[in-house]
C-alpha cells in the first residue's frame, strides 16, 4: 500500500482522525494525492506521516502493508 492509500484508510475508517485532521489542521479527504503526501516542504507530508502514525495505533493500518 502507498502512502496515500494508507492516508485515504484512515481517513475513510477513523472518524476521530478525520475530525482532528479537519479541524486542528482544516484540510479534508479530498486535499491529499500523490504529489503533497510526499512533499515535506509546503505539502502534506508531516501530516500524511501523522495520520499513518494514528492509523497503526487504531489498528486500522498493519504496518507492514506499508511500502
């Protein structure tokens, strides 16, 4: 699984990090793809790491499906 499909899971399956990532940092489902998870400078990517990190926690994401 890519990093945006790992960010996409967890955004689809956990309402508490869908509702911390909309209101502690106002971006929603549709503002992540390929290009801004991977950027550290002016993107997305800290925040795309968050989100992942939060998903393993939740056990919504087994990282070892990660690439």
């Amino acid at each position: 699984m890519d990093k945006l499909e790992a960010v996409q899971r967890v955004l689809r399956f956990s309402a508490a990090v869908r509702e911390w990532v909309e209101t502690e940092h106002g971006r929603y489902f549709d503002d992540f793809d390929n290009y801004n998870v991977q950027d550290y400078e002016g993107g997305y990517g800290e925040l795309a790491d968050a989100i992942i990190e939060k998903g393993i926690a939740e056990q919504i994401l087994d990282p070892e499906d990660l690439e």
